[in-house]
C-alpha cells in the first residue's frame, strides 16, 4: 500500500531537495474525469490525444533526489468531438512493481548511483519521454532503458518491449523519432562500454528491422537523435562521465570544450562504416527540432545549450556542466547545415533573443520540411517554463507567443495538434498543460496555432495540479489503434 500523503505539498518532507516539493511535488492518486469546467469553447475538429510523461515518486527516496529521478506517470488529455477526458496513471515497470511489492523505495537515483551498478541499482523508470509508434505510445527513460507500450487511451501499460532494443546495450535512448510516412522508428542506445553507441531501426509492425555497432572516441552523455527521409543524425557531445566519480559508482558530468560537438550522418539502414561525422562549435544539445534534406545538405534545426563563459568571453566548463546537470537551460534556436557530397558544413543562430527548449511541431512532417516550431520559453535560472512560443524555423522569427503569469505559471511541453482536414501546416492547436502557483489553478490550455497572441481559445479546468514533468507528443485518431471503436 501506498504510505498516507501527509502534505501535499512535501509528501516525504524537505529533506530530499526542491524537486519532491511545491510544483514538483508528486500525487498519489489515477483519475479519470470527464465533464470538466471549460472557459471558451473546445474546437470540434480537435480529435486525438495529449500525452505528456514525467517524474512522481511513489515512495520516498532512498537518498538525495534528483528531477530525473521517480516512477514514471503519464498525464493525458483525449479530445473526441467537441468533449474532453482528462485521465493520469503511473507507468507499470518492473521496478515499479518491485516497489509496490515492498511497499518502499528500493532503488537509488541519479545522485546516489548510475546506471548498472550492483551495490546500489537505478530503476529504468520510463518517465522521460512518449511517442506514438504502430498504435501505441511508447515510453522511455533519458539513460537508455527498455521501451514500455502504454495503450494511448486508457493508460493501461500493455507491456515491456525488450524486442526493439535486443543487442549492443539493450537499451533505447530518451528520444526515439518515428517517420510517420513508413510506420519506422529510430533510435540510440549510449553506454559506457565500448563502441559506447549503437543504432537502430524498428518498423511499423514492432519488428527490429536493423542494429549496428557506432564507435565514439570515449564515453558520452548525448540526449536527442534527428531523421530525415533517408537519413538519421546521431550526436558525439562533448560531455562524459567524470572518470573517478563514475568509479565510485556517482554521477558527475564533465562538459569539455576542448571538444567539438560531433554529428553523425548514416542511412537509415546503413553499416556501421557509412557513417559521416561534422564537426561544429562546442557545446551540448538537449534538444533537436526537426532535420531535413535540402538536396545533398542535411539541415538539423535543434535548440543550442549556450555554454557558460568566463569574463574574458572563454567557456566556463565546470559551471556549463552544472548547468546541463541542473537543466538550467540557456538555448537557442539553431541551423545546423551537413552537406554529405562535399563535407561541407555551415552553422547560423536563428534568433539570439528566446530561451527556449522543449520544442515540438506538425508531427507529420517528422524528417521533412519544416517551417514552424512551437517551444516554451525558459526561465534563465530556474527549471521553469513561464509562457508558450511559436517560432519560424526557416526565418528565426516570433510567430506568437503567450503567459498568462510568467512569474507564477508553469508550462508543459506544447504539442501542435492538427485540425481534421488541415489546409496548412499550421492549422489546427497548440495543447499544453498549465499550472498557477498564485492561484492555484490548473488548466490544459488550447490555442489557435496562428493565432497565438490572443490567447487560448479554450481554458480546460482540471481540479488537480498536474507535477511538472518532461515530454509529450499529440497522437492522431489515425495513429491510434481502436480510436473509432473506443467509447
């Protein structure tokens, strides 16, 4: 059984660090609800559902925590004709389980362990990432683990999916990409083992189609991948473990500027030895926006982690790594250019006004031409999102934005959900979660995607505060197994 809440607020006290408190601060029950309070109007030809994935510890840590640390729980929003079903339920991995049959935390986190150490195991949690892949949508977790099917309408996990991550590390990275026009997934897996990286393809059917060996100098510590129509772009960051802290079984990055940021190109299903590297300016990325193929050029759009400089303009390594540990976020919108004839490569600042991260898009144009993202805007110092922006990616510039309180709101990842029959690649909505600390309301916020600066077009009171948590993804009836035949 679940131990008795307490406090909301805390619910295992202040001793564990600021992220199990306040806007972090775990829930402990799984609802569904249906007939919420709405102010506007929900848009009729908004169908599909919102699934946002995150962090929320259902015991209390063994140790120090961290915000990467907890038993992953998905939060949802299913729009069907003009109504609105608000459901969350914890993701059911096998560490989870092992916790509820203890009915105690018997795991450590990122601050007391790393992944496979024996003394003291880490959970593979699933609670970083979803995406929707062959009907269902698929969980990850930021350190590689084993992919988790979750049924995109009633939560239910479905099961473990060891086969799409059998071989080299046998795990999935955070941030797998799918090609909606062939049903194919991509993704990495990243250990500290040699060749420290591998590559792989799953198809539409849940089969793994292909897996190769990539070779890195050293350990790395990368986070995101991109694709296009016949390409994938796997990132060499120069950021690692710190040799002796790993040793002892700790956690500690080394951000090294020494290092060139690296990106791979490879075929989709290429050998290990098609791979093409391009070497740009140091730095770290967390997050890609969209790649594409421009003739023999290879654009990847991505959001810059701006490494931390010293007064007389040099990079502060030991502060830029705290800061990526932290996910204390300066970023910037990027172009980065890889021409795979000539070697060629062309990086450009697309706007140096917005911090901004945690970028989504018209899913359906995943690996192809792309012009409007929609991000949320960073708070310099803090892990906070105070307000929702669209942004031109061929251009740099602000297509709208919005908070409603940029001191007291905190944002979810926005996903762009299109409207039924869209004329455009913009027509349809921006759906994001929103939490008020001040007022302490709670909302799924809908927006008109062009038309941003007025504000949502429908406000969805949600009677719970939603924890802060990290990826979502819009998944579309079409993408959804059993959608015309659920209730």
């Amino acid at each position: 059984m679940n131990k008795p809440l307490v406090d909301p607020d805390a619910p295992f006290g202040h001793g564990h660090g600021p992220h199990l408190t306040g806007t972090f601060a775990p829930i402990a029950d799984e609802l569904v609800l249906h007939n919420l309070e709405v102010e506007g109007e929900i848009p009729r030809d908004l169908n599909g559902v919102y699934l946002r994935n995150g962090p929320n510890p259902r015991f209390e840590p063994k140790g120090a925590h961290h915000v990467f640390d907890g038993d992953g729980m998905i939060h949802a929003g299913e729009f069907r004709n003009g109504q609105f079903t608000y459901r969350n339920r914890y993701i059911q991995t096998a560490g989870a389980r092992q916790n509820l049959d203890a009915g105690e935390e018997t795991f450590w986190g990122v601050r007391n362990s790393e992944k496979g150490s024996n003394d003291k195991p880490m959970a593979d949690v699933s609670n970083t990432d979803v995406i929707g892949h062959a009907g269902k949508a698929l969980t990850s977790w930021y350190l590689a683990g084993i992919p988790h099917i979750v049924d995109p309408i009633t939560l239910e996990t479905v099961k473990a999916a060891p086969e799409y991550v059998s071989g080299f590390g046998n795990g999935m990275s955070a941030h797998p990409k799918v090609d909606e026009y062939t049903g194919d997934l991509m993704y990495f897996d990243y250990f500290t083992e040699k060749p420290h990286m591998s590559y792989g393809v799953v198809d539409a059917t849940g089969k793994l189609v292909h897996h190769v060996p990539i070779e890195l100098p050293g350990d790395r510590l990368m986070h995101d991948m991109g694709i296009t129509e016949n390409y994938s772009i796997l990132h060499d960051v120069p950021v690692y473990h710190d040799e002796e802290a790993l040793k002892a079984g700790r956690h500690k990055i080394v951000f090294n500027s020494d290092l060139k940021m690296r990106f791979g190109v490879i075929p989709r299903f290429g050998a290990s030895d098609s791979i093409k590297w391009f070497e740009f300016s140091s730095c770290f990325l967390y997050h890609v926006v969209n790649c594409w193929e421009e003739g023999d050029e290879i654009i990847q759009i991505a959001c810059r982690y701006m490494p931390a400089k010293n007064a007389d303009g040099s990079i502060n390594q030991e502060r830029t790594a705290k800061m990526i540990g932290g996910l204390m976020m300066d970023a910037r919108l990027w172009r980065y250019s890889m021409n795979v004839k000539t070697g060629e490569t062309k990086e450009e600042c697309l706007n140096p006004d917005y911090n901004i991260e945690f970028p989504s898009y018209n899913s359906a144009l995943t690996g192809r031409p792309t012009r409007w993202g929609y991000f949320i805007d960073h708070h310099p110092t803090d892990f906070r999102w105070v307000g929702v922006r669209k942004m031109n990616l061929e251009t740099g510039e602000c297509g709208g934005s919005w908070s409603d309180d940029e001191d007291h709101c905190w944002y979810s990842e926005p996903w762009f959900a299109p409207a039924d029959s869209p004329k455009s690649e913009d027509h349809g909505y921006l759906v994001v979660f929103c939490w008020n600390d001040k007022t302490e309301v709670q909302e799924l916020q809908v927006f008109d995607a062009q038309a941003m600066d007025k504000g949502p077009v429908a406000r969805i009171k949600v009677p719970r505060r939603i924890p802060l948590g990290f990826h979502g993804c819009w998944m579309k009836p079409r993408q959804i197994e059993g959608w015309d035949s659920a209730a």
